[in-house]
C-alpha cells in the first residue's frame, strides 16, 4: 500500500520539489504552508494556492510547525510521511512523531558537513572544491537525521551565491525523482551520519559581508561572489562612502581596494553615500 504524504514549504526550493512530485506521477496528500502575511520578505519566499488548486490538493496555511492544527491535520490525513523543506522554524518531537514514518528534509550540504545556517555562502567562502544536497530523515537534532539520499555540486573559482542556489534547486528536484517511489513503497533506507566527521557553519548577518584589506584576493573575491545576489552583497568602506559589491576582479597591482596580497576592483558595485 502506497504511503500518504504531506509536504511544507514556503520557498521555492520546496515548490520545486511538489512541481517535480506531480510530474512524475506522484500524488500528495496534504500542503501546508505558511499564512499568507508571515515572512513576506523571506528570501524565495513562495505561496501554495495555485498549485493546491491545480491538483485538487487540501492546503493549510499556519503560523508555526508545532502547532496543534498541523498535528491535528496530519493524524486527520492519515500521513505517513512529510517533507519538510526550506522552513526555518525546527519541528518538534510532537510533529516529528505524529507521522507514521517521520519527516524528511533537505540541506544543501553532504552531510555531516556543513550542518546549520547560511550553506550556500560558506560553502563559497570556505573555498571548497564541491558541496550537494542531502535528503535525510529530520530528528530533533540540527541537520544529524539519517541520510537517504545525496547528490554532489562541483564548485569552482567562478561558483557564485546564485549559480549555487540553482544547482541546489535542480539538485532538490533530482532527489525527489530519485527517491519518490521508495518513500511512497515504504523501501526507504537510511544511513547514519558519521558525528567524528561533522561540522558547524553559524548563521550569517549582512555585516558578515565587509571586505577588509586584511583579506587576500582569494578570501575577498570568495565573499563577493558568495554574498551576491540573492543576499544583501559584500561592502567595502572607505573614508566617504561605502561601496556595496556584486561582482569584482583581483589583480596583483593597480587595483582599486587595496589587499593583503594585491587588489580588489568593483565590476558590479553601488555607492552608498556615509551621513
């Protein structure tokens, strides 16, 4: 017997995932969303309605996770499992309990690397060579459930915040494809993490973007290309004004922000005049 599935979402990575779900076949049995006024200036930030009404599909809309209607509604729909996707609030042991089977969530990293906040810049900063997705199990950990599934993104010296973010969609997308018919035939199998292996990245704040002429080229031009749009961009301040920085070059010499190593210059840049 094919297993009933919920899904919550509110951003677009997880739209995209009930998008691919429908088009391969697939069916699902409640979405739950957030209330149409709450975190309207959340970065992707998506709204159900239309897709719900397409597919004929129950929809709720709540302020919190944990609330008592979303345990209610799940017992209600008989779910055995829910997908959790791009929700910032951590479910609790109730939610995570209530379906049969448990939740399922997504991060863009290879677990057990990189668990917590802001993957997407770090994994640019940090300078890695490749990073992916994993699907996994939600416990009441952060990001330390049991792995389903993962797949690999190559990165490279020309990866920015954006190209990433597509390749975390598309790879969101493949998971589902990949891993759909074993959710929904009950032939899931999990795989611990290795916890002698695990890391933490903390959560950013745009403040967290100042390039500083203690940097090398290699760190300042990571920051730029890892807080570009869709996030709030690196900056650099001087005497008058700050420069707000969407894409720039490195240079040995003759540049115009100087480095620890070399120089800095603005390709795609803002000046925002000091008071």
């Amino acid at each position: 017997m094919k297993k009933r599935i919920a899904f919550a979402t509110c951003v677009q990575l997880g739209l995209s995932c009930i998008e691919e779900i429908y088009r391969i076949g697939g069916n699902l049995d409640l979405l739950i969303t957030l209330n149409d006024d709450k975190s309207r200036n959340k970065s992707g930030r998506i709204y159900l309605d239309d897709i719900a009404n397409v597919h004929n599909a129950p929809l709720l809309k709540i302020n919190n996770i944990n609330d008592q209607e979303v345990i209610s509604a799940l017992e209600d729909y008989e779910i055995d499992w829910l997908f959790i996707i791009g929700w910032s609030q951590i479910a609790k042991k109730d939610v995570l309990n209530t379906p049969t089977h448990g939740c399922i969530g997504m991060h863009p990293t290879l677990l057990p690397i990189g668990r917590g906040r802001a993957a997407i810049p770090w994994a640019i900063i940090k300078g890695l060579k490749k990073t992916g997705v994993t699907m996994f199990k939600l416990d009441e950990g952060v990001d330390t459930g049991d792995i389903i599934g993962q797949e690999t993104i190559e990165l490279n010296h020309n990866t920015t915040a954006k190209v990433l973010y597509e390749d975390v969609n598309k790879m969101h997308i493949t998971l589902i494809s990949n891993y759909w018919d074993k959710i929904v035939n009950n032939k899931v199998e999990l795989t611990k993490q290795d916890d002698s292996k695990a890391t933490e990245w903390p959560g950013r704040k745009p403040e967290d973007g100042e390039i500083l002429s203690s940097m090398t080229m290699e760190e300042a031009d990571n920051l730029v290309r890892a807080v570009t749009h869709p996030y709030p961009g690196a900056f650099y301040i001087n005497e008058k004004n700050t420069f707000r920085i969407w894409s720039a070059k490195t240079q040995k010499n003759g540049g115009t922000i100087k480095l620890n190593d070399g120089y800095l210059t603005p390709i795609d840049y803002e000046i925002e005049g000091l008071s």
